[in-house]
DNA sequence: AAACATTAAAACATCTGATGTTTTAATATT
DNA sequence: AATATTAAAACATCAGATGTTTTAATGTTT
C-alpha cells in the first residue's frame, strides 16, 4: 500500500530537507551555511552524520565545502557536468544501442541546424570555423578527435540559446563518445565526418535552414550506419564484450 | 594553465576509483563490496572517510548500502529516478522560459508520435485509453493530474522502446509540471488538455503517424500558448516571483 | 605607499574507538 | 509445517582528539 520508506539515514534525512530548501527557494546559490559544529547542533546530530549528508549534497552539486578561514559549506547552482556525468552513468546501464542513438540524432540534430541556420550570428561562425580548422590539421596527422567532434555539435546547439537543448545534446554526445571510443573510428570514417561537419557549416553560413537540416540529417544518418557496420548487428556495441 | 584540481578528499578519491571500476566493468550490478571495516583497510582509511565516500556513491546512484546481517554496500544500476531527479535540479537552476520547453518540445514530441503511430500495440493503446479515463474522471471533479499528464506523454514514449527519448521525455515532463504547478491551470485549460489527448489517442489508434505528429504538435504549441498567456511575458515564470 | 612576507585563527579533514540498531539466518518451539 | 526466538553480522551514530588548509590580518621591507 505504501512504498517502502527506502532510506533512514539521518545523513539522508539532512540531505532532503536542504535540498528541499533550495527547490523552495530558501537557499540560494552563493549562500554559506553555519559552520559543521553549529549547524550540526542545531540538527542535533554529531559530526559525522552532517558531514555524509555535506558529501552526498556535493556529489548532486549542490553544495560546496572549502577549507580554511572563510571556508565553509556553500549552496551552489548544479553544473553541466554534474548533470551532464549523471546522464551518462545513467545511460551506460541501458546500454542504447546506436539505433536508439540515431533516431534521437535524426530527430534532434536536424531541427537545431534549421533553428540554428536562422539566427547565427558571425561570432558564432567563426568559433565554427576554427572547430574545422582544428579537426583539419588532427585529420591531417591521421587522428580524430572526440572533443572536436562533440564540440561541432555543442556549438551548433547553442545557438539556439536553449538551455535545456544545450544539456540533450551536450549529454547525448558525451554519451555517445562512450561507444565511439570503443570502436575506434578508421581514417575513412573520420574523413566522411569531416566533409559532413564542413557542408553543414557551410549551410550555417548562408543562413540557409533546410540546407543546415538537410546535411545534418545526412551526416546523423550517415555517422549511424558507419558506426553500426563496426558493431555485431545482433548486439550492437555491448560493453559486455569488452572482456 | 591547468585546471583546479578541485577535490583532494579521501572520499572523493574513493568515490572516482569506484566509479571508474563500475564504468570499466570491473564492478558490476548486485556485487558487494567487503564490509566498511576491511574495506577502509584495504584503502587505508578510516571508515569515517570511507562512509563519506559511500553516500555520494549513493547519492549518485551507483551503490546502496543496506544493514543486517546480509546487508553491506551493492553496487547498482542507476535508475530513472536518480537521472531525473539531477536533471531536475540542473534545469531548476537555468530556469529555462516556457519559450524554451515548448521549442524543445516541439521538436521532439510530434516526431515521437509519429514512430509511436508506427508501432503501437493493442495493449499499449489500452494503457493509453486507461489514462484518458482517469483523466476524464479528474476533469469531471475539477481537478487536474499532473501525474496522469507526465503519463500520457511517457506511454507514448516508451512505444518507441528507445530508453534515451524515454529518458529525455521524462524528465523534461518531470521539469516542467515545476512551472505548471506554479501556474494552476484553470478548467479551461485541463479541458483542452483533456481534448488533445484524445485526438492524439485517435491518431494512435488509427495507427496514423502523419495525424499523429501534427496533433502532438498542435496540443504542444496549444500548451505552450496557454502556459505563456499565464505568465508575465517578459519574466515568463521566473521562480523569483514566488516571495 | 606599495609590495611582499609572516602569522594566527577559522573551518574543514581525518582518525580512533565505543556504543546502538537493524536485519536475517539459524535455531528452537509448538 | 508453521511459528517464535535468538544471536551474530554489518551498518549507524556519536564523541573527541589531532591534523591540514586557507586566508585575513599583521608586520616588514622597499
């Protein structure tokens, strides 16, 4: 009838009523919480407890702790890349095989080209420019790199200037490089990712929407099949057989 | 030059050694760690420092730590609600407008109803149907679920048996009942809601894809419109109004 | 006055060891 | 066979001692 009251913990239970007062509003990024003594007085737990509660908060980026004499717990605004890690080991359990990825890509990545090819502006470009220009000379020495590569598409991403876009796409990528890595992309391939990355940006450039989509959904579609001949279509890509 | 190297605590260390264990596969699911005090020893902590380290394991999902005699510390897999619930703490932060959800969700949704139209089973659109009476019933005693809401759009999710759109969905979902709860939707609203539901229901069960993506598209920007007219339009739900 | 070095205190980090609580496997009883 | 009891494994919590880091405050030099 009722769920199984999972976690006792006075550590959980601390841990819940701070993080409750943040979604509340009442604390508030940058805020300093008492020091460990006082505040676990006012709990009326020891030490210990406050301080697991402090290393389970940090580990949700929500809390800060710094030593020395302005030291202290402090409430902070979570990060992309506590999320962002989050997101990841949560996807690392399902596994998605790259078609589960692909049909995200196709869905997503075309569509934020479209928006993005609307409203670039000429800053933005060039940061796009000089993302080629640095996945060139990697190419060019016979490596690729996945931070390049993930950093195209963030880019294009944030022109959109939507921040819950920022995080899918940043997320999904970082999760993607995770099977990418394990693949370990041929000259080939990383020469085909090139050549895609150049005509969407030239796309981008003359502010041409279904241009942008167009070779975006090339490329997702494109990226799939290439990383999918590399896997065992029966099971494609599990970490499984890494042993 | 270099970046911070943030954290220099024993736990931390422990927490990332444990962590990388799980991700490389050395450490799988339902495996128990030695009890606290041989494992301090091993690591040559003290089991304070150790503690520490397993409740930010736990805060991450990664573990879960049971007392008894056949209890101990097991490793396991993230769940949903773990994921969603970061996610849900990051996208508070960014207090992303209603301008963003509905353009996000604009892009995803009518496309996954239109893969759902594709594939959906009998007993899926029975779920389905389920949900819409539950919802009738609340809309007769005028009231509103945001729970069956989440619902309905998550089904339809799942039909495309891709564990990433599902996580995707979900916790955007989850995110944005945050600022419809703020709201308080009138009858009106829950009405329209309640219709474009149903129409989608048809579309589904037609197995109509085309229909399907255009009245998901259609209730999407109805909502948005709806959410947006409740709103100071140029602060659109900025949670600071709340004092 | 500005730049630099020193110092001391605030606040966290870690360890140790004692005591309490929960859970369940094993045992005993009916 | 079902039920009740018990004991031990393993975690939960606490208290207090000691160590380390950080920086504001102070002092010194140029």
């Amino acid at each position: 009838m009722f769920k199984t009251a999972k976690f006792n913990r006075i550590s959980q239970n601390i841990v819940q009523q701070i993080r409750q007062a943040i979604l509340k509003g009442d604390l508030q990024p940058g805020h300093r919480l008492p020091p460990e003594k006082e505040l676990a007085e006012n709990f009326g737990v020891s030490k210990a407890s406050l301080r697991e509660a402090f290393r389970a908060l940090e580990a949700l980026g929500l809390l800060e702790v710094r030593q020395g004499v302005s030291g202290g717990a402090f409430i902070c605004e979570v990060d992309l890349e506590t999320a962002r890690n989050n997101i990841v080991n949560y996807i690392f359990f399902q596994n998605p095989s790259i078609r589960e990825f692909t049909q995200l890509r196709i869905i997503l990545e075309p569509a934020i080209s479209r928006l993005a090819a609307a409203k670039v502006k000429d800053e933005q470009l060039a940061a796009i420019e000089e993302n080629l220009n640095e996945a060139k000379i990697e190419l060019d020495s016979g490596s690729f790199s996945y931070e390049l590569d993930i950093d195209f598409h963030r880019r294009i991403a944030d022109i959109t200037e939507n921040s819950l876009i920022h995080l899918v796409i940043d997320s999904m990528q970082s999760a993607l490089v995770n099977i990418k890595k394990l693949i370990d992309p041929d000259y080939d391939f990383s020469l085909k990712v090139y050549h895609a990355h150049v005509r969407i940006f030239d796309a981008l450039r003359s502010r041409n929407p279904d241009k942008a989509a167009e070779e975006m959904l090339r490329h997702v579609k494109e990226v799939g099949d290439g990383l999918t001949a590399f896997c065992d279509p029966k099971n494609p890509c599990a970490p499984s057989e890494k042993n």
